[in-house]
C-alpha cells in the first residue's frame, strides 16, 4: 500500500511538471497537411471527416499526466513519447514542428531514470522481501556435514 502511494506520488509530482510544459501542446489534425487548429476542419482528399485529436501519451489533465508517466515508467516506446513532446509546440492551436522543444528531453530523460528506475526497483523490493522464504524440508546433505580433515 506505502509503495503504491510512493509511486503514485512520484507520478503525480512529474505529471503535474508535464502539464506545466505540455498541457493541450500535444495535439495535432487527423489531415497531417493541416498544420493550425483553425484549418483543421472539413474533409481531406480521402474523404475522411479532419479532427484535432490529442496524442495518446498526453499531459492535458492529471489524470492523463499521470497514465503517461505510468507508460513512460514501464518505459513502453518512450523514445517516441519523448519525441512527440519534443516536437510539440509553444502554442495550443498548432501542430507538431520537429525538434521545436528540445529542452524537454531533459524533462523525459528525468521521468525515466528517476520514475522508472527508482519507482520499478521499489516495487520489485518490496515484492522480494515479501517473498517467503524457501521451505524448512529442504535440505543439503552436504551442506549439513562438518569439513573433515584427511591425512
């Protein structure tokens, strides 16, 4: 229970910083050739109705920030998580612009060395300690001999 809490603070305490930078900026058209919010609408040459949608590794409320730490925790793909909030730009109404944001990889490189080292070798401690010990029948017979000396 303690360490699910540590975890989940972790979470929350990297989430909250990711909002802080990427909040609403990791959004981009179904239509890559609609860069800007405002252009985003209608139909694109294949027929298919164009939309503003999030990308699904997002910091654009807590409880989003905080699954997306979980995910970049596990480390699941997180170069591509990271260079999608690299690419992420300043303004919430335009689309990705490559490399726009590299300050932020420092925020990513933290998020996996302190989120998903730490935070996954506590959890595998706590579930190493509550292992139970091997059982008591076992046993070695030569472990239970006393050396002998032999001229």
């Amino acid at each position: 229970m303690n360490t699910g809490a540590i975890a989940l603070g972790v979470f929350a305490i990297f989430g909250i910083l990711g909002m802080q930078l990427l909040s609403g900026k990791m959004n981009s058209c179904t239509d890559p050739m609609r860069h800007r919010w405002k252009d985003c609408n209608g139909i694109d040459d294949d027929g298919n109705v164009r939309s503003w949608e999030a990308y699904p590794v997002n910091f654009n409320n807590l409880l989003w920030a905080i699954r997306s730490m979980f995910v970049l925790s596990t480390q699941d793909d997180w170069p591509n998580h990271m260079w999608a909030g690299i690419d992420s730009t300043g303004s919430k109404k335009t689309g990705p612009v490559q490399n726009s944001q590299l300050g932020l990889m420092i925020y990513y490189v933290a998020c996996i060395l302190i989120a998903g080292y730490l935070v996954i070798n506590i959890f595998v401690g706590v579930f190493v300690d509550w292992s139970p010990p091997p059982s008591s029948g076992l046993s070695c017979e030569f472990c239970m001999r006393s050396p002998t000396l032999t001229h």
